[in-house]
C-alpha cells in the first residue's frame, strides 16, 4: 500500500509575485509536464512566471545566480530530467547541479527543485505527469513557500539598534 504524501495548504500573497522557472529540456515531453505543473501552480498562487530554458541540468543553477543578480523575481523554480546512463556523468549531474541549488537557496534565495534524478524513462514520466506525481508543481509550491516565509521573517524588525525619529 502506498504512503498518503502531506501536502502544506497553499500559501496566499498579498502583493504580487513573480517566479522564474529554469528549465533543461533534454528530455521535452517530460520537461513539458513539469513546466505545466509548475505553472499551474503558480497560477493557482495567483503568480506570475517567466520561462527560460538552458542547455542541461548543470546550467540550472548558474542561470538561476543570474536571475537573482540581474532580474527582478521573488523565488525560482528548477525542472529537468536525469536519467541514469552507462557511465558516471549521471552521479556528477545529479550531486553538482542539486548541490548548486541548495548553496543559493542557503545564500536566500527561495528555490524549489523540481530537477528529476531517476532509473528510467517510466519513471521520469510518472513524476512529471501533472497527472499522476506533478512533481513540477511540488517544486513550485516548494518556492511559493519559501517566498511566503520570507515575506514573513523579512517583515519583521528585531528593534535592535537606533532608528531615526
């Protein structure tokens, strides 16, 4: 029998925002799920989202480092597909490209990362499929999230310090 998966309640917004979604399309049926399950929700959020596409996985991350030093987004969502080859390059994918992504979301940014990392084809499918895992919308639900926390913790004032009259 499988595990019921606990999903957060969507978080709500009161001002706008906008999520970039960084996408490697080596595998297009399958990156197209996920871009559909992301947009969806972010839609859902009531966000708005730009799509940009990069060569593979382990440009991901640097085109998300770009996003944040020179656009304007509040919280980036990573999708791809790794599946496992003959050879080694798959292990260095993998740890590099999701190793990336934690070290800028630990620098602040609000990342959800919806990179798949699987055996085979089916299973890639299954996880994409908006139908069926929607694993592009968990990555974006991820960064809706950390945006939300935030917008929470950065609203806040720990009244240490002089502040002017």
């Amino acid at each position: 029998m499988a595990e019921k998966e606990y999903s957060l309640p969507r978080p709500s917004f009161e001002a706008p925002v906008k999520l970039l979604i960084v996408v490697a399309p080596f595998y297009r049926d399958i990156c197209d799920d996920l871009i559909a399950g992301a947009r969806a929700e972010a839609e859902a959020a009531g966000a708005t989202c730009d799509v940009i596409e990069v060569p593979g996985a382990l440009e991901v991350p640097t085109a998300i480092a770009m996003g944040s030093r020179m656009a304007e987004y509040d919280g980036y969502v990573a999708l791809g597909c790794v599946i496992r080859g003959e050879t080694t390059h798959y292990e260095t994918v993998c740890n590099d490209s999701s190793r990336a992504i934690q070290m800028l979301g630990l620098q602040g940014l609000c990342i959800g990362n919806g990179i798949l990392t699987v055996e085979n084809r089916p299973q890639a499918e299954v996880r994409a499929d908006p139908a069926r895992m929607n694993k592009g919308a968990g990555a974006a639900a991820a960064a809706l999230h950390l945006i939300a926390l935030a917008r929470k913790w950065g609203a806040q004032t720990k009244g240490i310090g002089f502040k002017p009259s």
